[in-house]
C-alpha cells in the first residue's frame, strides 16, 4: 500500500479516466487512478490503480469529457 504525502496534479486521460500524480513519504512519484472514463477499454484502469507518474506525465493531457481532437 502506497502512503501519500501530498497531491501534486491530476489529469484527463484520453481514455476519459481521471488519475492524480501523488508525491509518497519515501519521495517517490506516483500516479494513481481516480476515476475511471465511461467509456475507457483498459482493463487496468480500474480505481486505485497505480503506476509510476512518468508514464502519465508525458503525453498531452485529454480535455475533460473526451479525447482530444
């Protein structure tokens, strides 16, 4: 179980789920998702999934409520 300091951002995936980057009190960097799109097919993103934040932090953030155009 990851415990966390501090929220540091969130962001709209492209697959519509929400997820928060989090700093931990070993001072890792994490990104955990919130909350999942409607309509998202990954069958990893389910609430409380967490991976490390450099995977979401590099591409563009999806506006809220779909893909970007």
């Amino acid at each position: 179980m990851t415990n966390i300091l501090r929220g540091l951002t969130s962001r709209h995936l492209p697959c519509g789920c929400v997820v928060g980057v989090y700093e931990t009190y070993d001072e890792r960097v994490v990104s955990i998702v919130d909350v999942r799109g409607d309509r998202c097919e990954k069958a990893r993103h389910e609430p409380g999934f967490e991976e490390a934040a450099a995977v979401v932090l590099q591409g563009p953030a999806a506006p809220p409520g779909g893909a970007a155009n």
